[in-house]
C-alpha cells in the first residue's frame, strides 16, 4: 500500500496567508514564508500554495514569492493561481516549484493541460478541481474562487484532465471548506474510483479522526489541511504517529 501523505496548504491573497469558510468570509493567518518555514520542520510531506485571487484579479502568477519560499525550505511545494499558460508553468518550475497546479484556466481551455503535460511531464503537473454538491451523489465544478458554476460533472471533468494528461488531482469540497467537520467522505471515495491518479482530499479537517476517516475509507494518496495546521490544532507528528497507530501508512 502507499504511504499516505500530510500536505499543509496556504491560500495566499496580496502576500498574506488567508483563510475562508465555504470560500467566504476571508481573514488573515500569517506570513506565508514563516508557515512556510513552520512546516519546513513539522514533518510536513508536501507544501501547496494556492494564490486565491489571481484568476478573478487576472493578475499574474507569483513567482517572486515562490522563489523567496523555495530557497528557504527543502519541501516540495505544490504552485496553483493564475496559470493560464506553458509560460508561467514555466516560470513557477524556475522559481522552484515542483509541480504545478491549474484549475479555472484548464476548464476554460482544457487543451492546456495537454500541453502542460506534453513540455513538463504528466508527473509535475496537478489539476486543482473546486466542487459544490448538487444532490445526492452528484457534484459540480466550480471556477473563480467558487464565484461560477461551470456546469461541469465532477466526474466527467477528473476523468477528462487525467486523459489530457494531469498526474495528480486536488479535490476540493467548497461545501465542507473551513467548516471543520470531516471530509466529504462520498465525493472521494467515488472520485477516487473513478480514475487512475493520485487523489488529495481538501476541505473539512477538524481533528485527527477527520484524517484517520478519509485514509480507511477512501483511496486518497494525500490529505490537505489549513486552518488546522495553522492554528497549531493539530501538530503534524502527533497527527502521523496517530494515523501509524490506526494501521495507516505513512511518509517518514
């Protein structure tokens, strides 16, 4: 079996790390190079940095800052916000980012994807996927920071990006977003059967058990947190030795 992974995530908005609930009611967190550095040294697998407001601002992709946290820290880190193109792929990989994560731009233009994965490697590049549940058992994308509905299935679309080329796909619930009280425990279990690619589960950890739940009952590779992680609620080594202890595996 994988061994699973923690993957702390910083949404990122004019500097600041930031936080939501539901993709709402937005406040600052902190620095995003001192969290940075904070899980550089809190056995953290991955790192995710999510620029929240570039697509709707249309402002470019942050590289600067990328650059900045790249040196300081040894993690791989995950870049998404504002990548409409191979070119500012490009420039986030020469920042230092280890992949690269696209979302409104690829359902606006999925053929980017193919091309993401064409110059890059389908390995580097990751599709961000928003949702809102619609009824039982089914979900719709969402684009634009939850602002717009694209219409599309869930499952048509994960489907799609993994036969475009997308090596990874982030799924997350805007239903359960910052709320805290577990993961949407049916959206990824079906995803997850549904293709053939690693599957990170984000929105809704609240405690440990959050965690535990979402490893035993669905196939995700990984599981992002926030709020959790950056309120010092949950301590990543206590949260791995816990999940070790419940038979799961994970990443040293």
């Amino acid at each position: 079996m994988d061994k699973r992974r923690i993957i702390p995530c910083l949404d990122i908005r004019e500097g600041k790390v930031v936080k939501g609930v539901n993709f709402l009611n937005i406040r600052e967190v902190g620095d995003p190079l001192e969290l940075a550095k904070f899980y550089d040294t809190s056995e953290a697998d991955e790192l995710v940095m999510l620029d929240i407001a570039a697509t709707v601002e249309g402002r470019p992709v942050f590289t600067e800052l990328v650059a900045t946290i790249a040196k300081e820290v040894s993690l791989p880190i995950t870049v998404g916000g504002g990548v409409r193109s191979v070119d500012d792929a490009q420039s986030l990989f020469d920042s230092g980012a280890s992949k690269v994560s696209v979302s409104s731009q690829a359902v606006a233009e999925p053929s980017l994807i193919d091309a993401l994965a064409t110059r890059f490697g389908t390995d580097r590049i990751v599709c961000a996927i928003d949702v809102k549940r619609r009824g039982e058992g089914s979900w719709t994308v969402v684009t634009r920071g939850g602002s717009s509905d694209s219409g599309l299935d869930v499952f048509d679309w994960a489907t799609e990006v993994v036969k475009r080329g997308a090596g990874e796909i982030l799924l997350t619930s805007m239903d359960t977003d910052g709320v805290r009280q577990g993961y949407d425990i049916e959206l990824y279990r079906q995803v997850g059967e549904a293709i053939d690619v690693p599957l990170i589960a984000s929105g809704g950890a609240g405690t440990m058990a959050h965690f535990e739940e979402v490893f035993t009952k669905t196939g995700v590779s990984g599981a992002l947190g926030a709020s959790i992680f950056h309120f010092r609620e949950v301590e990543i080594p206590k949260l791995k030795i816990f999940l070790s202890q419940c038979g799961i595996p994970m990443r040293s």
